[in-house]
C-alpha cells in the first residue's frame, strides 16, 4: 500500500504511545466532541456514513491553528497543489478453493455457491471486509456478501444465488421442485412456480421463463411474470409476449396521428360481381374456375 500510495510510513515503538502523544489526543478531544450524541444505526454502512459527515461538519466548524479560516478551507486551498491518486488500492486476501459438486465453497463455517460451471474445479477466492470474489481462470465468476459471525455456537449459513443453479435445471428439471436454492427466488417467480408445477410438463416451462434472466433483465423478466399474474395467464407464451413488448422499444419514424372520435365513410361500397369476368375473359390465361 506504501508504494502503491507513494507514502513512507513511521511507527513508533511497541508500548511508547508517548511518542505519539500529540496524535493521541487529538484522537481524544476529537472522539469528545463527536460522540456527545450517540444515534442508533441499524448497520455498519450507516454507522461509517453518519461518522464521516461528522468529520466533514468538524472540519468546516474549528478553525486551523496557523492560517486563516477553518480546516476545510485551508484543505481546499491545499487540493490543487497535491497530487493525483492512483486508482484504488485493491487489497484483499487470497485463498485456493474447490467447488464442491453441489455448487458451493466454505468459508469461515459459512458456505457460498458459485457457477455450475466451475462445479469440482479449483477457484481463487478474494476475501473483502465486506464482500466475496470468486475468480476462476482469471475472470470474476460471481460475488457474495461476507456473512461475519463471531459465535462458534451457532452452525454455519449457506448462502445461495438460485442463478447459480440454471445450468442444473436445463439439465434436470425435476431438480426445481425441492431444490434448497430456488427457496429464494423472487415471490413472483415462486407465485408462478406453484401455476406450473400443478400442470404436466410445467417444471420444464418454469426452468425455460427462469433461464431468461441469462439473455434478458431480470427486471424485465420479473415484470413480465408479475402482469402475467395480475392478467390471470401464467402461461409461458403469454410471458414471452409480454416480454417481448417490454424489450423492443424501437423508435419508430412515423408521424403521431390524430384520429378524430368518429370516422366518417365518404364513398359508399358497391357489390358488382361482373368485375370477375374480366379474369375469364379469351386469349388470357386459363384460371381455375
């Protein structure tokens, strides 16, 4: 990180915090003026964001000790003359990990699927404070929230994306039925599943609307399932249609035309058979008669 950054860092010795001593409390009055009212934050990500708009509303309110104005203005008159970062620092821990049959790798208890594809092959996993990468043969194969549980007592979680598992069904379709990972499916898609499996050959047609999600958006796709629900026609050629309506929205050239209310018919039609005759008329082709 120090060369990626272009800084030198100094430490100071084991246990001589005095060393540091004026670091330390600035850290303390900072810490006194800034939790004097403790919110309550429903997450971490909530906890970090209300934290560092604190900073900033600090650093416009106390004045800077040797120039003129308040820290932010003086760290405005500042930017210019420092120079540009790097792209961020991409700091993560590296492990080596084998897809188990079922689609899924262990971490810390915890178990996480992955692609169909990569089922019992080897996959880097990139462990984030925050998140999970797995990469395989150099490309990101999919990404999970990190699941941190500090209690041993408890048993591990198993994390599924039923996307994972679309490769699975098109091979076996009865797979859908009692398939743990499609418990998390959408409740438009489930609302649909219970229409399909009540029907011969449903299971089929569920797993052909799902692997849609691989050419279309999944917004899309679940728009069309939840009108097909409301329209009473959970069938899959009129979620196709639906589909299909929602995704071309072509612009067309034409002009906008104003009909009027009520169209009025200016020439009266007339029945005249003797217009036939001319098709039987001597020395042109025969027509069937």
């Amino acid at each position: 990180m120090a060369s990626h950054y272009v800084f030198e860092p100094e430490f100071c010795n084991p246990a001589a915090g005095w060393e540091k001593g004026q670091v330390e409390m600035n850290v303390q009055d900072a810490r006194n003026r800034m939790w004097q009212v403790m919110p309550v934050f429903s997450d971490l990500a909530e906890l970090n964001q209300w934290l560092e708009d604190r900073c900033l509303a600090l650093w416009r309110e106390t004045p800077h000790k040797a120039l003129s104005g308040s820290i932010a203005d003086v760290w405005e008159a500042e930017k210019p003359m420092l120079m540009a970062l790097p792209p961020d620092f991409d700091g993560f821990i590296e492990h080596s990990k084998r897809v188990s049959p079922t689609c899924l790798i262990t971490f810390e208890r915890n178990r996480y699927s992955v692609l169909a594809s990569v089922a019992n092959r080897r996959v880097s996993l990139h462990v984030y404070p925050e998140r999970l990468v797995i990469v395989a043969e150099g490309q990101t194969v999919c990404e999970h929230t990190r699941i941190i549980e500090r209690s041993h007592r408890k048993p591990g979680k198993v994390i599924y994306d039923w996307r994972h598992y679309l490769a699975v069904i098109q091979r076996k379709p009865g797979a859908l039925r009692n398939g743990a990972p499609f418990t998390e499916m959408p409740g438009a898609f489930r609302q649909l599943q219970d229409h399909m499996l009540r029907k011969d050959g449903g299971d089929r047609e569920m797993v052909d609307i799902l692997s849609l999600v691989l050419q279309h958006n999944e917004a899309d796709v679940l728009c069309a399932v939840e009108l097909a629900l409301e329209a009473g026609v959970p069938t899959k050629t009129h979620i196709l249609n639906i589909l299909h309506r929602l995704t071309d929205r072509r612009p067309t050239d034409h002009p906008e035309v104003d009909p009027p209310d009520a169209l009025a018919l200016q020439t009266t039609p007339e029945a005249n058979v003797d217009r036939y005759d001319g098709l039987r008329q001597a020395g042109e082709k025969r027509h069937a008669s």
